[in-house]
C-alpha cells in the first residue's frame, strides 16, 4: 500500500506537488510541436527561391503569424522544461543550480520574446 494517502493517489502528486504536471506540459508541448514544425516546415519550403517581398508577405499572413507565434511560444516552454529537468537532475551545488535555474528562465523568456517580436513586426510591416 505505501504511506500515500488516498488523496494523493488521486491527485497523482509528488512530494514537490508539481512533478506530474511537470510532466504532462513537457509532452503535450512535444505533441503541440508537431504539427506547428510540419507547417513551419511547409512554408519554408514552399518560399525557397521566392523573392524579399514575397517571402514578407507571406510570412505577415494573419494564419502564418499566428502559427509562427504558437511555434515559439511552445519551442521556448518546451526548451525551459526540459533544460530545468537536465539542471535539476545533473547539478548538485544548490547555488550553481539556482543560478542555472534563474539563467534558464531568462533566456527563454528573452529570445522567447524577441523572436515573437520579429514576428509580429513582420505581421504588422513595421
């Protein structure tokens, strides 16, 4: 039986209480990856060859934005997960672990941003 109570069983929670939700963000971002890659993927194909200001346009298409924006938006929620799994598990000194775990954040939220700001500049002809 174990000295889980029942509630807990039910809840599927560790003892940090956030393990399995953990979990679940970094494979349904993994799965949400897919098909957004696919079509990412298709339009660069599709624009090999193509011209400056075709290429612009298409890429500041309304539906091409909002896929280009989810792409980022789950490839650097997806990146700060799994880079905080690899630091928690690999890096033992408390300090340098926070440091990595602070580091970690920061970066994904800043090039997270600036590449969902080239985006919308290109969305918007700024």
């Amino acid at each position: 039986m174990g000295m889980r109570t029942p509630l807990k069983n039910v809840r599927h929670l560790g003892s940090a209480k956030e393990g399995t939700i953990h979990w679940w963000h970094q494979k349904v971002t993994a799965v949400a990856l897919i098909p957004l890659f696919v079509i990412a993927l298709a339009y660069v194909v599709a624009l090999v060859g193509a011209d400056y200001e075709r290429v612009r346009y298409i890429l500041g298409l309304p539906f091409t934005t909002i896929i280009l924006l989810l792409l980022i938006g789950t490839t650097f929620y997806h990146l700060k997960l799994g880079l905080q799994v690899v630091i928690e598990d690999y890096i033992h000194v408390e300090f340098n672990k926070v440091v990595l775990l602070l580091l970690n954040n920061f970066f994904c939220a800043v090039v997270g941003l600036a590449a969902a700001l080239a985006t919308l500049k290109l969305a918007f002809g700024g």
